[in-house]
C-alpha cells in the first residue's frame, strides 16, 4: 500500500505490519511489526471492570493466526487492505474448559488497513465479534524512535508521562488513560515540556514569556528537527508506553459487576500517525479530532415556489472555499457553538487552547458574528479574557477554556 506519504508492507504470515515508511521525511518508522495483537489472560482481581491484573504480561496467549488477506480497493482515493486473524487457545486453556481443538479459534478478527490519498496517517478499522471473558487484546507498535517521555491527551489538555518509571507511583501505572492519542516524540523538547502534575514546578512569568513566543513560533513555522509517532484512537481509551513502543488496550472481558461486560459485536477504528518534530508541530491534536469528527457529505434538495425563485438559484455558484466560524488560531479547538439560554438573540462560542501556550482569538467567518463579551460557564459576564483593543483579539491563556457571547455583527447590540 502506498501513497504520496507513506509505504505500508503487511506481513503475510502473521498480518502484522512488516514496513511502514515514511516518505515525506525519509524514515523507517517501526522497529519491529506492527499492529501486533497481543493477547493476555486477565484474570482479574477486586473491581475486575476497572482494574487490570498488575501481573498480566506474565500470562501471554498465543499470537493470532491469519484466516485470510486480501485487497479490497486499489485506487486513486484509497487503498484498503483486508486481513482476519483469529484468536487461539492455549492447550491448558481448551482442557480447562474440556474443549476440543477443532473449536481452539474462537474470535475473528477482522481489520481492514487504509491509507487515503495524501495522507500521512494510515488507519486500523477493526470489527469484531467479542465473546472472551479475563482476556485482554492490545496492539502493539514497535518504534525506531525512543523517548524518555510519553504524551496523553487528556481534557482540555495534555500529560506527559515517564517511559522508564522509576518511583512506586509510576510503576503502578502500567496503564493509563488517554483521549484521542499519546504521542512519543524525540527527542524531547525540554523548553516545550507540559505542565502536569508530575512535570516541573509552575515556572516564573518571564519564563512563561518565552515558552509562550516559542511556542507560537513553532505552530506558525514547524521544526523539522526530531520526530515522533502518533498513536490515534476514536473510542479506545487505555495505553501504556516504553521508550520505544506505544501500545493501546482493544478489549477485555471483565465479569464484575456486569458478567455480560463488552460482550458481542465491536466496530472501532485507530491510527498510526508518523511526523517531524513533536505532537504540537505535527498538529497531533487536530489528527485526532478528524479520526473521530471526520467530514460528512451531505447532498440537499432545493425546493423552489416560483420559476423566478427557480431561475435566481441556478445562477448562483457556491464559492470555492468557505468558513463558518473561524478562530484564527492552530491551537484554539471549538468545543461548543449554541444559542444562549437566556437569550435566543445571543449565541454562545467556547473553545480551549490545546498546545500549552497563548493564543490569540480574532473571530472570523461567513455567519456573520461578532463577540460581544466573555461570560463564564452560566453564560454571565466574565472579565477575563483579557481583550486587546489595537488588534481586536482576546488573549487566550495556556490550557484556558473561554466563553463568548456573540450576535449578529448588524445588530444593535453593542459590539466590542
């Protein structure tokens, strides 16, 4: 498989990942296969939903066996390769459970890999029909490049975490939580690093400063130097790293409280996304948004009442591009666009920095809003943002959620 980004081998024997190598910046990305499903007896322990056996690793099943290869599309949009796999019982397993090897396959997993034209991410759609109890699945991606640290998206922000734990706390999270994506980038960029509760102390207002211009330096002119692997996900929300391997949990099969927990048929979709630089210059934060919000088509019928109506609308011709609502910043993402609920004249616009530096908002758009003044979560007058009259932008701090009112840039309300 092939496009203008990427090269994608699959190994035939195992329908793993044997190559994927980018183009754009002359790089193996994988050290290993990938997409290695792994699979685990999970015996679970006391609250068997949420917790994983801490000695999991010690009981690996045996790799899935492939039923069947096989190309589905091969064209100028996208390539999309087939593969089913099939999970295996291990010996004592099938005489615990006084089975024969004629039913040792047990679950099919089908998985179609798709690479789109002109995209750098190659996507993992995955079907299947899930019967297993105390059994875990990750999937593995063994990495060329290595770091120290590993990112998770988290709400309205990002964590880094260590990929060589050292102290009890960080051994005692062999898993951890994650949005869209986690990201090992290297090398690590320490004038970049994320505030959290496990990174550095809050740093003084002048450092602040620079990490600000630095910051906005690099989303405006991304550095090619260092570089990282993205792992995306649209519904999958465990993960755990090494320096040299990212690896997301698919499914379990725990038996308490619910004994039908994640029984029957899954469909889920992930992605490896190789870049230059690190997750903020390779826009990991976007990516992640597009797996899970991506662009729907919709064809719409015109109705008319007069042949004049009629006549006015074939002339005219939608323009080239369009935007509703612009924000006019790369790390400023839309959370939530409504009408007020105390005022059906007002709408209401929230939106978050996502990179750990300022930002700048400067509404744009074709629906013609304008900002009114900020408010808080009740839709109530807020005094921050702090609004900068010269340029006619709020200054969005790091991590910062901010709320607006707008209305119609004609309407007699008063318009900052």
């Amino acid at each position: 498989m092939e496009n203008e980004c990427l090269r994608v081998e699959i190994d035939r024997e195992t329908g793993n990942l044997s190559r994927v190598y980018d183009k754009i910046n002359e790089r193996e990305v994988l050290s290993g296969q990938g997409n290695q499903l792994q699979v685990f007896r999970d015996s679970g322990q006391y609250w068997d939903a949420w917790n994983i056996d801490p000695n999991y690793a010690e009981h690996l099943l045996p790799a899935p066996v492939v039923k069947e290869i096989k190309c589905l599309e091969r064209g100028p949009i996208r390539w999309r390769s087939r593969v089913v796999r099939s999970l295996v019982k291990s010996e004592s397993e099938l005489e615990s459970e006084s089975k024969s090897e004629s039913t040792s396959f047990v679950q099919d997993f089908v998985q179609d890999y798709i690479l789109e034209a002109g995209s750098p991410v190659l996507k993992i759609a995955t079907t299947v029909d899930w019967q297993e109890r105390h059994i875990m699945v990750k999937a593995a991606f063994p990495l060329q490049e290595g770091a120290d640290y590993a990112t998770y998206e988290m709400p309205c922000g990002a964590i880094e975490r260590s990929t060589k734990p050292q102290t009890a706390a960080e051994k005692a999270k062999w898993e951890v939580p994650a949005l869209r994506w986690a990201d090992i980038s290297s090398p690590k960029s320490e004038d970049l690093t994320v505030s959290s509760p496990e990174s550095s102390q809050e740093s003084n207002q002048e450092s602040s400063q620079e990490l600000n211009q630095e910051l906005n330096q690099e989303l405006k002119q991304p550095s090619n130097s260092g570089y990282g692997v993205s792992l995306l996900n649209d519904c999958k929300y465990g993960y755990d790293a090494q320096p040299h391997q990212l690896r997301l949990t698919l499914l379990r099969g725990s038996t308490w409280p619910d004994p039908e927990a994640d029984l029957g048929k899954h469909e889920f979709t992930y992605a490896l996304y190789p870049h230059a630089g690190n997750w903020r210059s390779a826009h990991t934060v976007r990516r992640g948004y597009e797996l899970n919000l991506p662009l729907r088509l919709l064809v719409g019928k015109t109705e008319t009442k007069t042949q004049n109506q009629n006549r006015d609308i074939k002339n005219k011709v939608l323009a080239a591009s369009g935007s509703l609502l612009d924000l006019s910043a790369e790390n400023l993402v839309l959370m939530a666009f409504k009408r007020s609920e105390d005022d059906r004249d007002r709408w209401i616009l929230r939106c978050y920095e996502c990179c750990g530096g300022e930002a700048e908002l400067t509404l744009r758009g074709d629906l013609g809003l304008a900002i009114v003044e900020p408010v808080d979560l009740l839709e109530q007058p807020a005094p921050t943002p702090e609004y900068l009259p010269e340029n006619k932008t709020y200054k969005i701090s790091s991590w910062k959620v901010a709320s607006f009112a707008l209305v119609e840039s004609d309407s007699e309300i008063s318009v900052i």
